[in-house]
C-alpha cells in the first residue's frame, strides 16, 4: 500500500510539473501575432516564465536563452514583462542569457539595448523618455527629453531599479536595489543611493585578497 501511495504522489507532481510547463508554452504562443507582424522578434531558446506584453509600434529584439519572468522571485500579479517599443522608430535589444525577473518594465521611444549575461531584478523601470514636458504648461503636451540607453554585457540591476534617458551602465557593474541611475555608470563598478553613485569598483576586494594576508600571514587564495 505505501508504494502504490507513492507511485500515485509521484504521478501527480509528475502531472504538475507538466501543467506548468504548459503554462510556459502558453506565454510563448501569446507573443505569435506580434512575432509574425515583426514587431517581436525571440531567439532561439527564449523562456517565458511570466506574461510578456510587447504592445509598442516598434520592434523589440530577444537574443538566445534570454529567460524573462522567473517562477521563484517575487511577483505582482502574474509578473507581467512589458517590453514596449513604443514608437514606430523605436528599439528595444536584449542580448544573448539574459535573466529578468517579474514585473519589469523596459519602455523604448528611441532605443535601450541591454547586452549579453546581464541580470535585471524585480519592479526594475528601465525608460529612455520622460514622456512629458517639464514645465508646468507642457506636462500634458509638451516635447519629451529622450536619450537612448544602454547596458553593456554581463550588467546586475537589483529590485526595483530606475534607469532613466541617456544612461550608460558599463560592463560588469552592479546596480543595487532601489537606486535611480540618472547619468552614467563605469565598467566594473558597484553603485547604489537615490541619485546612483559608483561606492566603489569591484576589483577592490579581489585586488585586498591577493595583497593582504589573512590572521594566518598567508595571502587569501
């Protein structure tokens, strides 16, 4: 009796397992009618774990084994992507393994490219807009400041991230969570506050550990 309850327990999550993997598939053949417009074009290999939303008039780009929504990390909703081109001339590049979380929102009127290997966490906003005049009479219609962004390969933004217009965070450089990057950020670098600041490069530690000894009088390895 306990193995036949068991084979049945087995043959349940197997069932399970299956019924999430076509949850996933579902979001996949969602994205058809934008894929066969042009407006989105996936790599190969591209995992949907979340909802993708790509509703923009221009054209949005996903390169190979880049994973958007993750089943693990915290959600709002259904963890809804929205990867919006929003212009006709606009672009929005991913690059190749890429890993974004639930609920991120990339929003292009010009252009955002995000390189190879780069991580974006939960609630991340990356605009390349304001969407809307600064003075006080041009909010509703007045002429938006648009600057393009990018994010060079292997890049790690932390909940709840904002990237604004004109940004450039460079390769390897981490973002920590609920800062607001509003100017560029350099290559190897961790930053972090409300305006984002480089606290400090991430060659210092590996750089302390090949010079300083440890209690022993030898170096770390």
């Amino acid at each position: 009796m306990p193995d036949r309850l068991a084979q049945f327990t087995r043959g349940c999550l197997r069932r399970l397992a299956r019924l999430r993997e076509w949850k996933y598939a579902c979001f996949k053949w969602a994205t058809w009618p934008r894929r066969l417009s042009g407006n989105l074009v996936l790599g190969k290999h591209v995992g949907l774990m979340a909802p993708l939303r790509c509703d923009g008039e221009g054209v949005v780009y996903v390169s190979d084994r880049t994973k958007l929504g993750s089943p693990l990390s915290a959600r709002y909703g259904n963890g809804e992507v929205l990867l919006q081109a929003r212009t006709r001339d606009a672009v929005i590049r991913i690059g190749r393994h890429c890993a974004f979380s639930n609920n991120v929102s990339v929003i292009a009127v010009q252009s955002v490219e995000i390189g190879d290997d780069c991580l974006i966490g939960d609630f991340v906003s990356i605009m390349d807009s304001d969407f809307h005049g600064i003075a006080p009479d041009q909010r509703r219609t007045g002429p938006a400041q648009t600057a393009p962004v990018k994010l060079e390969n292997n890049v790690w933004l932390g909940s709840r991230v904002i990237v604004q217009k004109g940004v450039t965070i460079g390769e390897n450089s981490i973002v920590a969570p609920n800062a607001v990057v509003t100017s560029s950020i350099p290559p190897n670098s961790v930053a972090a506050g409300v305006p984002a600041k480089v606290v400090r490069g991430l060659a210092d530690s590996s750089t302390r550990a090949e010079q300083e000894p440890d209690a022993s009088g030898v170096p770390y390895a």
